[in-house]
C-alpha cells in the first residue's frame, strides 16, 4: 500500500526494507467491527509492515476478520468476539482504537465524554494490563480528553510511558492538506500541512504560513480556510445526517499514520507526523498534551519537534487553542481521580 510520503514529512529518503524487517508488526484494532475499524482494518491488512492484524469488537469482529482475512497479503487476521479481549491484546506491538461512539448532528466532541471516556478507560486498564509495552494509538473522541485518561490509567497501573500513547490527529493534516490543495490546484503530497494543537475545533491549529502553497492565501479565503480544517468534521456529521461522522478519511487517515509508526518501528529515520502526545511544550501553562511534529522511532516518539515560526494570526489561533485544551485535559484527569 502505498500513502503519500511527502505528506508525512520525511527528512531523509526513504530506505529499502529487506522483506524480513518488513512484515513484522503485531497489530491489534479495538472497536474493530465499527464505521472506521471495518476500513481501517482493511487499509492494515494491506500494510506491507503488518504480521498480525487482530481484530476486536464488543459486536462483529469474528465476522470482519473472516472477510478481511481472504485478502491475499502476507498478513495473517484473526477476530475475537467480546470476552476475547485480553486474547486481542497478547504479544501485540502496536494497538489501534475506533472504538466508541461518533456524534450526531448538533453535538460536540466534548459531548461523547459521557459514554467514550468509560469505554477507553475500560480498554486502556487492559491494554497496560496484558500488552503495556505496546504502542496505543487512540482515535476514539473526544481525543484532547481521552488521552489524559488512558495515560493516567497507565500511570495508575506502573506502566506509563509518555512515548508509547498517541491521539491520532492524522485527519486534521489529510483535510488541511486536502483543502489546499483544493484552492491552490497543486497536487497534494506536494503541499503537505503541518497542524497543531488538539483534535477539536478551535484547539485544531493549521500552520499555514510554514507551508509555501498556503502561506499566498490570505485575507478572507485565509479564515475561512482555518475554519473549513477546525470544523471539517462538522462538515461530515452533517452531511452523513444522523449517520455517525467521519469514517472513511479517518480509516485512511489512521492507516497513514500507522504506516508511518511502522516505518519508525522498523528504524526508518526521518518519519515526522503531527500527532497529540504527552508534550513539554506548554506543560508550564498547564497543558500537558499537546500535538505538534512528532518524529517516529524504535520506542515511538523519537523527538517532539517545537511549533517553529509562526505569525501573528497563528499566534491568536494557538492561545485560543491553549485555552481549551487546558480544561479538556483537565477533565480528562478528573475522570480517572
Ligand atoms: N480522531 C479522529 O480524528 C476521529 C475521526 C473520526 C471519528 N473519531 C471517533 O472514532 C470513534 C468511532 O467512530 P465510528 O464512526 O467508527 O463509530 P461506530 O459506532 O461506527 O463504531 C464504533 C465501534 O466501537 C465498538 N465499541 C464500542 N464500545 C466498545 C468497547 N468497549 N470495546 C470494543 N469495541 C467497542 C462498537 O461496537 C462499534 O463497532 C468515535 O468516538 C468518533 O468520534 C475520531
Ligand atoms: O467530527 C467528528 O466527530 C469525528 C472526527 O473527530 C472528525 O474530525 O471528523
């Protein structure tokens, strides 16, 4: 499978893997059986990284395992029904997790809190239980809270390691990048942005003036630009009406960004992604997560790269940003009290 590289910031060419260092990742997905697990597992099944693809769900994961498993890649797929979880999670290197409930129409992220911060509690207190060692990617929202509440759960349990805990705000890049591209014509993987901050509308700061398409588009195009990346998942929760939100771009989304976790497992130097991670950016302003340019390693986050040069505009963008997601962290760690 093959995902864009530039959009995924590289500083050195990319390496030739021998096929042994290739195919050797153990991958479980939680929350399999859902919107994004069912694509999201697909795209992994098609990873050339991925060994073992472990597919979980409290509803239909057996079944999403049997159809994805005929597929004719190397990997191998096994699904495990809702008392199989601690199966699911056994010697695995990495765990990815949609699990959870997506909004409707009129609803916040922050609305999910009442019913997702209990199902990722529940995951995360078994995941640092039987694979505490392996990478935990989250996807499920509201990710400026819910991250806080796995990490806490995993310090709860001896075993936290800021490195190995990652919200996944790989869609923010993909439509920021995607609506550049739209506007200025140019292709794509030439015009990668960098987005920082949160996964949720104000906290989602794109960093337009770094990138040499966008930093030409200003004035009113410019706001209204921000507010399509901010609120771009709005913008799929209407339309899909009632129907859930984002799935499709975030299985593809997710599925970039763990191919770009896999690379930097296998040693590749150089793979650098936003992601929102333990940070010590603005810890000193009381944000302790943070996302930001995240350089991919053997252990996870290599090296947390600072927000750079900014303008004034994106200034005001990231106080506000600061702002809130003080308090979704903060709420995030009164949960787990
Ligand atoms: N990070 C992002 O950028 C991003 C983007 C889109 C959606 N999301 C979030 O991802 C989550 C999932 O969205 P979706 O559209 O796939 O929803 P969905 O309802 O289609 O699927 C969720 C799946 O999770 C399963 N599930 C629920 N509780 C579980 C548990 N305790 N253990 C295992 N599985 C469990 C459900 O059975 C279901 O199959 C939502 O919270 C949504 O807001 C995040
Ligand atoms: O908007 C949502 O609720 C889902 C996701 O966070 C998104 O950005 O599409």
């Amino acid at each position: 499978m093959m995902f864009a590289r530039s959009s995924v910031r590289t500083l050195t060419q990319a390496r030739q893997f021998s096929s042994s260092s290739a195919r050797q990742t153990k991958v479980t997905v939680l929350g399999a059986g859902g919107g994004i697990g069912q694509p999201l597992s697909l795209l992994l099944k098609l990873d050339p990284h991925v060994k073992q693809l472990n597919l979980y769900d409290i509803r239909g994961a057996p079944g999403v395992a049997a159809d994805v498993g005929h597929i004719d890649t190397g990997s191998e797929v096994q699904g495990f029904a809702a008392d199989k979880l601690d199966d699911a999670l056994e010697g695995v290197d990495v765990v990815i997790c949609p699990a959870g409930v997506p909004r409707k129409p009129g609803m916040s992220r922050d609305d999910l809190f009442a019913t997702n911060a209990s199902v990722l509690r529940d995951l995360a207190t078994a995941v640092a239980r039987v694979s505490p060692k392996a990478i935990f990617l989250i996807i499920t929202n509201p990710v400026n809270s819910v991250v806080p509440i796995a990490s806490r759960v995993f310090e709860k349990a001896g075993v936290y390691d800021p490195k190995r805990i990652f919200g996944v705000s790989a869609l923010d890049v993909v439509r920021a990048t995607r609506f550049v591209a739209a506007l200025t014509g140019k292709d794509p993987k030439d015009t990668p942005i960098t987005v920082v901050g949160g996964h949720s509308g104000e906290t989602i700061v794109p960093l337009f003036s770094q990138s040499p398409a966008a930093k030409t588009i200003t004035g009113e195009a410019y706001k209204n630009l921000v507010h399509r990346v901010q609120f771009g998942g709005d913008e799929v929760v209407q339309a899909k009406a009632g129907a859930g939100s984002a799935t499709l771009s975030m299985a593809y989304a997710g599925a970039k960004f763990a191919n770009a976790l896999f690379r930097g497992l296998a040693g590749e130097k150089g793979v650098i992604i936003p992601s929102y991670v333990k940070s010590p950016l603005y810890a000193s302003q009381g944000v302790e997560f943070f996302a930001s340019p995240i350089e991919l390693g053997p252990n996870g986050v290599e090296k947390i790269h600072p927000v750079g040069q900014i303008t004034e505009q994106e200034q005001e963008l990231l106080k506000v940003a600061l702002e809130g997601l003080k308090k979704n962290i903060q709420k995030g760690y009164a949960f787990v009290q």
